[in-house]
C-alpha cells in the first residue's frame, strides 16, 4: 500500500512471500507498512525513504546476508531507526549478541502472534518518534544558545556603538573645527612664514582630513549596526535583484582590482521580510568588506538557496566564499569581532562584518564564518523565509522539559512492555 504522508511507516523484511503478505494484511490499517524479501531490497528501501521508515522488523535467517547484518547497516544509515529481529530458538545467542551489542531494540520468536506484535510495533513507532522530537529539540537547543551569544554580542555592540559615537564625535568635532580653520594651499601669507618646502603643510592637512573622514566613517557603520537604530521588518523583499542592484555599485572597483565576481542567483528565489535598506546596507558592507581584503586574481562567489536550518526552520541560505588570504593563527569566529581586520591595509576598518553581524541577527537571522571550499572564508547568512521574532528562550525550556516528561513516559511503556 502506499504510505500516509502524516504517519511513520514500518519496513518488514522476511525471504518468506506469505509472512510478508500476512504482515501486510495484519497491521496496514494500522500504520503504512512496506516489505522487501532481503537485505538487498531493505536497503534500497531505506536509502530511498531516510525520513519515512521509523521502524525495521527483519527475520535472521534469510538466503544472502543476515537478520542482524542488515539491522547493523540501517543502524549506521540512521541512528534513529528502531531495529526489531525475528529469530528461532535456535539463534539465541545470536539474539544476545546482538541486544548486548545495541544492535537490537527488541526480538522476537517465531511465529509471532498479530496482538502482540501490534503492541510491539506501537512502542517501537512511540520510541522512534520520541527520539526523533529528542534530535529536533537538541538541534534547537543549539539554535537557541547560539541565539542567545549572538543577542549578547549584538547588545554590547550597541552599548560600544552610543559610547564610541558620543565620546569620539565630540572630540572630533574640535579637530574637524581646528582643520577647516587653519590656512590652506591659497593662503600666501600663512605658508610664506615657512621655510622650506611648503608642500609638506599641505600634505599634511590634506592626510589629517582623509583621517578623520575615515573615522567619521567608521563611526557611521557603528552606528548603523546599533540596535536602536534597526527598524522595523518590512514587506517581503527580491534577494537576488537587490544583491545584482548593490553589486552594480561595485563592478568596476571589482574590475579594476582583476578580482572575479560570480553570482549565482536564481530569479525564482523566494522572497524574504527584510528592512529594506538595511539589508542593502548589509550587502554595502559585505562586498565593501570583500573587495577589501581580496588580491588581484581571487575570486568570490555568491550562492543564494532554500535549506533548512539546525532547528529545522526554513531559511534563505546566501553563501559568500572567496579564496582570498586568512591569518593562520585567528579562528574564523573573529571575523565579527569589532576593529578585527584580516589585512594590514590602511582601507580595512574591521568594523564591517560587525555591522553585518547586527543586521543579520536583528531580522532573525544568523551569520557564521568558517573555512571555505575555495581555501579561503566562507560566510554564510540564514535569514527566515517568514518572518519570525528572535528565539524565544523561555518558550524553549518549556519545549524541552515537556519533551522530557514525554520521553520518561514513553522509557517506562518500553520498560513494561
């Protein structure tokens, strides 16, 4: 028959034809039930249904590879699977190898009887799906903490934000005042008092302006990223037409710098609620950041894709890799640190990816850098293809400890069994 989308299904394998049809005939109202005649089949049907199988009920004895044989392999194939073995007498001590090994979550002798082996199937179906809520919640729990860091980081952004702004601004407004005042490149009688070579005053003033510039900029990015400031979601906005939109801003920089821009966006993508120029400002920062550090004749790729994330929420995954240098000594998480640069050069402020880090997060989203496929630093932004307020941590615990009341009823329903 085939299986209902909403249930788990059970997998029995046995050579015999008529105990398959017997199988199928006494338990396919109850669940959906599939039927292999050997291992050979059974692992055809698994691989192909990962997901679907909950529970696998083999008999030992079978022409080629073995009961316990194959419900090692599926073991292997998924952790989670509940394993059944249907043996004779004969094969005890194979049985207690095989249940001393964890191989086996239960056995049975032959022939079994439909009443008690329904009972079995309900607690091994029960157990499954109790270890499959138990790996969502572990995966969410690592979502969550990992939510938890980032929303500690972003406030301490903000706080480092409204002080580096309030305090530097001040200062520099008097240096900004002191520079504008004093006497330029026309002024005769000022630069006739010195000696020598006057390009040197006019150097300097002309370096003095660039570097507060930069610092003023500097200042700019902070405070973009500063919570306060991020506004609220807006409509559903094109990912791939604001990415091409940004990067038109960038292409020539790119071109003259002989780094190759690749992105591989599909029209088709769905659309993601973002602020809308804040998610502009974010890829700003991101192929500022990139065109930064990258050399002439490196690459960076851009991919742009549905996925899942750790907690099983549907995400919009976009991957930047580039093969551009990274310091050997520093972990890849440093690259959001504040004031972290990845080169030496006087253009790389190492305030960007903080910047970015922000945005990402206040839409719910997560950012992450690691080691690439192209030798060098791959970041990859999550962003919820719906929109979703930031991991709700108490509602977790919640999640969490009524899972475990569940678990500890289901453990004792096995036990009794």
């Amino acid at each position: 028959m085939k299986p209902s989308e909403h249930h788990t299904a059970v997998l029995y394998v046995d050579d015999e034809p008529k105990a398959r049809q017997y199988f199928v005939e006494s338990f396919e109202d109850d669940f959906p039930v599939y039927t292999a005649a050997n291992a050979r089949e059974a692992m055809s049907i698994l691989e192909a249904r990962p997901s679907e199988i909950g529970v696998l009920i083999s008999d030992q004895r079978m022409p080629g590879e073995k009961g316990v044989e194959l419900l090692e392999r599926a073991r292997k194939l998924n952790p989670n699977l509940v394993r059944i073995l249907v043996t004779a007498y004969s094969d005890y001590q194979t049985v207690v190898e095989a249940v001393n090994s964890g191989r086996v979550f239960r056995y049975l002798h032959k022939p079994w009887d439909p009443d008690d082996l329904l009972g079995v199937l309900r607690h091994a179906l029960g157990y499954y799906e109790a270890l499959v809520e138990r790996e969502h919640l572990l995966n969410l729990k690592a979502e969550t903490i990992r939510q938890m860091q980032m929303a500690d980081k972003v406030g301490s952004m903000g706080i480092l934000a409204e002080g580096l702004n309030h305090h530097l601004r001040n200062a520099l407004t008097a240096i900004r005042a002191f520079i504008d005042l004093s006497p330029t490149s026309t002024d005769a009688a000022f630069l006739g008092s010195f000696e020598g070579d006057h390009s040197l005053w006019i150097e300097f003033r002309k370096h003095a302006q660039c570097q507060l510039d930069r610092i003023y900029s500097l200042l700019n990015h902070i405070s973009q990223a500063s919570p306060p400031r991020i506004a609220a979601r807006g409509e559903d906005a094109d990912v791939a037409a604001i990415i091409t939109k940004v990067f038109s801003v960038f292409d020539h920089a790119y071109s003259e710098k002989h780094v190759a821009v690749f992105l591989d966006l599909d029209p088709a993508t769905p659309q993601i609620p973002v602020d809308a120029e804040r998610f502009q400002q974010l890829w700003r920062l991101l192929f500022t950041e990139e065109l930064t550090h990258l050399s002439p004749g490196d690459e960076l790729v851009i991919t742009v894709a549905p996925a899942l994330d750790r907690s099983g929420r549907q995400v919009l995954r976009i991957c930047l890799r580039d093969n551009g240098d990274w310091p050997a000594e520093e972990r890849y998480a440093n690259l959001f640190d504040p004031f972290f640069v990845r080169t030496n050069k006087p253009d790389d402020f190492g305030v960007n990816m903080m910047a970015c880090y922000s945005i990402v997060y206040l839409h719910g989203g997560t950012i992450e850098a690691k080691s690439g496929t192209l030798n060098g630093v791959e970041i990859t932004l999550d962003f919820p293809l719906t929109s979703s307020p930031v991991a709700n941590v108490s509602d977790f615990f919640q999640s969490l400890l009524d899972h475990e009341r569940r678990w500890k009823e289901r453990e004792l329903e096995v036990q009794s069994a």
